[in-house]
C-alpha cells in the first residue's frame, strides 16, 4: 500500500492524480464536513464498531484560478460518495472507494491525502 501524503500547499499533485488515474483520494476529520455527509459509526466492511473519525472522499476534478482551488468530489445520484471510517481502516478506505468508483483495484502510485486546515466548499 502506498503511503498517505499531507498537501499543505498547490493542488499539483492531486491533478496529477486525477489525469492518471481518474480520481484523487481525500481523507478529511469528520468534524470539517457537513452534518449530512457525517457517520457515527465506522463502515468498515469488516463490521467495525468504532466510532467513524475519518471522511474518505474522491475528487474527479481540481479547479484552480489565480487566487483559489476548488475540488470536485465524485457523486452518484447528486450525492457525494463518500465512506465513513475509523483511524484504524483509513487505508483499506481508500482502497474501497476507488473500487467502488471504477470496478478495479486502487493501482499503485495513487495516494490518500490529506487537506488539514484546508476550507473545502461543499456545495
């Protein structure tokens, strides 16, 4: 498994993966999204218990100007598709939503980031 990358400056790297691979992986604190995209509970295939602590989400396009950069995440039906999950299963997260998004495993070279103090528009 690939190892998770922090992104605290350009977006360079999350387009980069978008253009190889389709999708960027984002792993987020429950805490910064919307209630309506939160979980309590981990959604582990496994049947975890804990406590969901971690948003994992895929991003199909970044729209950079000038002065910002947005992302777009991945839908299905309008609504974000996301996979709520514990510290604990954050990496098979990632594996599971990009499997879920195109029917094949998560190759190599795609990464899981991380946006701390990053806003991120959800509407």
């Amino acid at each position: 498994m690939t190892d998770r990358t922090l992104t605290p400056g350009p977006m360079s790297v999350l387009v980069d993966d978008v253009r190889g691979h389709g999708y960027a992986i984002v792993q987020i604190r429950t805490e910064r999204a919307p209630a309506q995209y939160r979980a309590t509970r981990c959604t582990d295939l496994g049947g975890c218990d804990q406590a969901a602590t971690l948003l994992t989400l895929a991003v199909d396009e970044v729209i950079e100007d000038e002065t910002s950069a947005g992302l777009s995440f991945a839908r299905r039906g309008g609504a974000i598709i996301r996979i709520p999950v514990c510290d604990e299963h954050r990496v098979e997260a990632s594996h599971e939503l990009f499997y879920v998004l195109t029917g094949k495993a998560r190759p190599d070279g795609i990464r899981a980031f991380d946006l701390p103090g990053q806003y991120l528009d959800w509407t």
